[in-house]
C-alpha cells in the first residue's frame, strides 16, 4: 500500500512539472497542429459559450438574439481557423506558428 501511495505521489509531481513546463514553451508545428485540430472539435462550442456570455452580459433576450449571431459568426471564424492551422501546421506562417486567433482556444479568457 505504501509503495502504491509512493508511486502515485511521484506521478502527481511529475504531471506538475511537465504542466509547467508546457506552458513555457515557445510555439512550434505540433502545437500550431493540436491547436488547429482543438479549434475544429471545439469551434460549435463558441454558439452556446456566446449566447450565455452576452445572457450575462447584458440580458437573455439579448443572449437570445445578439450573442447567437455572435455565436454563429465566431463558430465560423474558429473552425476555420482550426482548418487553416492544421492544414498550414508545418510551415512557420504567421511568423513563429504564432496563433491566427485569439484566444487560441475556446475555453481561455476573453
């Protein structure tokens, strides 16, 4: 039973760091690709995410209305832009496979 609490102990500590370290890192065609692919699986989500900011924002009528175009535009942009990543993830365009959107992903901040 120690030797188990031991081993997940370690486990833990070394997602930390490696969590830490991901952060740290400067852009490179791996993460230009997962961001792209992120972007395509994600982007729907940025109808339901805009209806309920601008429902909090402002109002649910304006939820209703403003944020599902809003929602709808953004989940255009998004899917695209996860198309054009994952398509043009080797080549280093925009300079230093800088993100062509942000947040880069759905779910960071504004």
């Amino acid at each position: 039973m120690k030797n188990v609490l031991k081993g997940l102990i370690i486990c833990v500590a070394i997602l930390m760091v490696l969590n830490i370290a991901a952060s740290s890192y400067a852009q490179d065609p791996a993460k230009k690709l997962g961001r792209g692919v992120a972007n395509i699986l994600t982007g729907w989500v940025e109808l339901p995410k805009n209806i309920y900011d601008t429902s909090v924002e402002d109002n649910p009528l304006s939820g209703l209305t403003i944020g599902l175009a809003k929602g709808l535009g953004m989940t255009i942009v998004r899917t695209g832009a996860g198309v054009y990543e994952t398509v043009t993830f080797p080549f280093p365009i925009p300079e230093g496979y800088a993100p062509v959107l942000e947040p880069e992903f759905v779910f960071k901040g504004k």
